[in-house]
C-alpha cells in the first residue's frame, strides 16, 4: 500500500481547467476516482452516459445548472447524478473537487465520508481520501497517518479490518 498525494498526480485538461485521476479499474473503465479543478467562468460537465457520478466539493463553491434546476455546492457538499446529465458550472473562483464515476451495470459502489472514529470489516476493493493533516487509520495492526489529499488504495480482496481516525472519503467496491 503506497500513501500518494493528489499534488504527484499528472493533470490532463478538460473544458473546464484540469483533471487529476487517482483510480481506474480499467482502460474502458467501470470505476473512475479523480480529482478536477473548475477555473472561474462558465463550463459544461463531460458525458458519461451508461455511468453515475458523485461529486465532492473540496474547496471554495460553485452553482450548478441541470436543466432549470439550480444547485449550490459549498466545500464538502455531495452531489449525486447520472453521467448522461447535461451539468454546466459557474463559479467566480477555482474550485477543486473529488469524482467517483462508475458503471452501476458492473460495480457495486458505496462512498462515505467520514468525521471522526469509524470501523471497517469489508472484503472489499477500498480507496481512503484524506481531507485532512493527521487523520489517521490503522490497518493491518499499522498506524498510518495521512496529509490532506493523502490517498491509498488497498485492492485485494482479503478480509480487512481498518479503523479511521479523522476525515476522510471512503469509497469501497466488488
């Protein structure tokens, strides 16, 4: 297990300003973790169409357009839609946020965010997001302590118990 920083990842850019990807299962994928900054301005969201996507806002806010719907996410809002959704942004400032996109057809998906002190029994693919310094967890009998946009992927598939410390983004699957 290897402790990555979201400031190691490459950026690929988008419309919108720029694209970090943390995880993908495959090239054709059926799970997608990133990270994406939206640059002040207006911007439409990419299409995945067969896919679901969960939307995080790490940093600052930004107002959101479905259709006639408005919705106004500030840090740490959770925002839930189908990837064939025509989503546009408007925002005054950078924002950052965290991405889960996946294939409802071939995945089985949970995300929670944590606050606090938690337990996990899982078999489980897992992937822990730090949100900030010092949240910690301990896995395997083994203290880990991670900075803020830290993450680790642990994807066997092996019973685990890990206990959480902190804030963090867990997302898990099979």
């Amino acid at each position: 297990m290897k402790k990555i920083n979201l400031k190691e990842i490459s950026e690929k850019k988008w419309s919108g300003g720029i694209t970090k990807e943390l995880y993908r299962d495959t090239e054709d994928f059926n799970i997608r973790i990133s990270s994406a900054s939206i640059e002040p301005g207006s911007s439409k969201f990419s299409d995945f169409a067969r896919y679901r996507r969960i939307l995080i806002i790490l940093e600052n806010k930004v107002r959101l357009t479905r259709g006639n719907e408005l919705i106004d996410l500030c840090e740490n809002d959770v925002f839930s839609f189908h990837g064939k959704d025509e989503i546009r942004s408007e925002n005054e400032k950078k924002v950052l946020d965290f991405n889960l996109i996946w294939d409802p057809l071939n995945v089985e998906v949970n995300l929670n965010k944590i606050y606090g002190e938690s337990n996990l029994f899982t078999s489980q693919k897992i992937f822990i997001f730090s949100l900030n310094k010092g949240s910690n967890f301990n896995f395997n009998n083994k203290d880990y302590t991670l900075d803020k946009y830290d993450f680790v992927k642990i994807l066997d598939r092996e019973y685990k118990n890990i206990k959480f410390k902190g804030e963090f983004i867990l997302i898990n699957w099979k």
